[in-house]
C-alpha cells in the first residue's frame, strides 16, 4: 500500500507538505502545480488515507520549574502555564504534570510532547530530551539550534520603557530587579532586562551603577530594595525607576508610600508583566506588557507541529507593549 512518504518521494516535497495538501491544509504555501502533482500521485499510487492519530490521543508533560507556591510569588510563569493548558484543553490533549526533579515519571511511552516553562539549562534540556525529542521551552532558549522556543522580547520591553523615561525629561533612572538561577547551579542566570537597562544608558552616559539593586522578583524585595535605595540617597533619589515585575513594582510604591514620596510627582515607575492587580493599586502602575498567556498558547502550536513532522527547530519571540497608568508622567 502506497504511503506518504512514496508520494513525496515521487514529487520531490517534504512529507509534511504532502500530508497537509491531503487534508487540505488552507495555511499551506505552496503552488498550485505541486498540488495538483501530489493528487495526481496519490491517485497513480492508489493512495489511501489512514486513520490519523487525533490529537486527542496526544498526552502531553508539563515541567515547570516553579513549584505552585513560587508561583504565587512571581504570577509570571502562572499565567504562562494557565496559557499551555488552555491551549492543550481547546485542542483535547492530555496533560501530565511532571517536576524536574522527577522525569521518570513521563519517562513510560505514554508521553508524546513536553512543554518546559521556566529557565532550564543545557544539562536539563538533555534530561529532558530523554523523555521524548519533541520539546518546547517557554521563557528560555537552552539551544536554538536543536530546540524549539518561546521567548518574551525582554530587551525591546526595557528599551520602550527607557525611551519613555528619557522623552518625558528623567535622566536620573534607576532599575530595581531581580536575578534567577538554574534549579541544577549555583550561577545567576543574566537577566535581559537588567543587562540592556545598562547597555542602553552607558551609550547615553546616563548609567549609574549606584542606582541598580537587585534582589529576588518578589513583592517584599521590591519593598526593601526601594527603602534601601531611598536610605542611600535621599533628595538625590532617581526621578524614574524601572522595575524588574510588577510584584517587584507593588512593594516599591508602599515603600514610596511610607516615606511620603508621591508618585509619580516625586518619583515615576514603570514596571513589567502587566498582572491583573497593576490598574488597581494606587497610583495604576504602569507597565510592559508581557503576552504571557499567549506565550503558553503558542507553545502548543509549536509542539503540534513538531509532533506532525517539522523537525527544523524554531525560536518564537513574542512582543511586549508599554502600558501607561498613573504612577509615570
């Protein structure tokens, strides 16, 4: 019996492209003379179609680096996973969630897909690997050659907030965030936010080393680093503040609060992620917008497509969008 591949073979185009002009795949670009060939083909070969595996029969592993009660912390990866299971729920896919620390237990056949949220390193990606080939990593790349991602622009995100800042008259800008670290390692992973702040303002002779503090992406560091930072330098506090989260960015206005510094007359804070408590405090808070939602509904697109054939691996970077409430003039 003829199959897919003695079609695409006589054509001369890729399996995949093959299999998606038989199920007449809209979203594919392709001429219509390779169309027609592949029918044409299929016909002469007396090409019949199986029944295809659903992809209600797919199970897919979720392995997030964030245990439930850090993410309550850091909303961040939350609402990433909420996205993944969402997408996973519209599209009927089964989910088994997996930690890092136990991959045996997706390690039993069952498993035809693995989402991993969160920072992974090369060594942890290859772990993973053992699970299945078909691997999508969300908020890290641990190598785009070989595995498929999805990535927040993060740089693009600190440069539209520091362009607002400098267009609006603050040269005076400080940055409070935080650094993260792989699970397996005691090294910091770089932060794009904070190495682009830097990058960014020594260009405009604007970088001052003594306005960044960096802590954890948690609500009470962001209180503590701006009550450090308002000890350390009074009336010559920063005019603009450029916040690592908006958890980060909540425990800065109570700070600013308590010591009767009125935002944004007195200071302006611009922080990250746009969680869904930033348009409610007081002052709003402005804030980048990060899809992140959206970032876990594509990583299921992807690993769809890597589950019907694509073996090319692809690096998705999502945009980000500037958000202006109260708390920034």
């Amino acid at each position: 019996m003829a199959t897919i591949k003695d079609i695409a073979e006589r054509v001369g185009v890729s399996t995949a492209t093959v299999s998606r002009v038989l199920n007449y795949d809209s979203s594919l670009s392709v001429s219509d003379d390779t169309k027609k060939k592949i029918f044409q083909t299929a016909e002469e070969l007396s090409y019949r179609k199986k029944s295809e595996r659903r992809p209600s029969s797919y199970q897919i592993a979720i392995v997030n680096w964030y245990t439930e009660e850090e993410e309550l912390d850091d909303l961040y990866y939350m609402s990433i996973r909420l996205g993944v299971e969402k997408r996973c729920d519209a599209h009927k896919l089964q989910i088994k969630k997996v930690s890092l620390g136990d991959l045996s237990a997706a390690q039993d056949g069952e498993v035809h897909g693995v989402i991993a949220i969160g920072k992974f390193s090369q060594k942890q990606a290859e772990e993973i690997q053992k699970v299945t080939e078909n691997i999508v990593f969300v908020d890290c790349s641990p190598d785009e050659d070989q595995y498929d991602s999805v990535v927040s622009n993060f740089e693009k995100a600190t440069m539209n907030a520091l362009e607002y800042f400098l267009n609006h008259g603050h040269e005076r800008i400080g940055y409070i965030g935080g650094r993260e670290t792989y699970k397996d390692d005691i090294s910091k992973i770089a932060d794009p936010r904070e190495t682009t702040f830097k990058s960014y303002l020594i260009q405009r002779q604007l970088y001052n080393e003594s306005f960044v503090y960096i802590g954890s992406f948690s609500v009470d560091d962001g209180y503590k680093l701006m009550k450090k930072a308002i000890k350390d330098h009074k009336e010559n506090l920063p005019s603009a503040f450029f916040v690592g989260n908006d958890s980060m960015a909540i425990g800065c206005l109570r700070a600013l609060h308590e010591e009767n510094m009125r935002v944004p007359e007195r200071v302006s804070l611009i922080g990250v992620n746009d969680i869904s408590v930033s348009k409610y405090v007081f002052p709003p808070l402005s804030t980048v917008k990060v899809y992140t939602e959206f970032m876990g509904e594509t990583a299921v697109d992807l690993l769809l497509e890597r589950m019907t054939d694509r073996k090319i691996a692809k690096k998705v970077i999502i945009s980000t969008q500037l958000e202006i409430r109260g708390s920034s003039q």
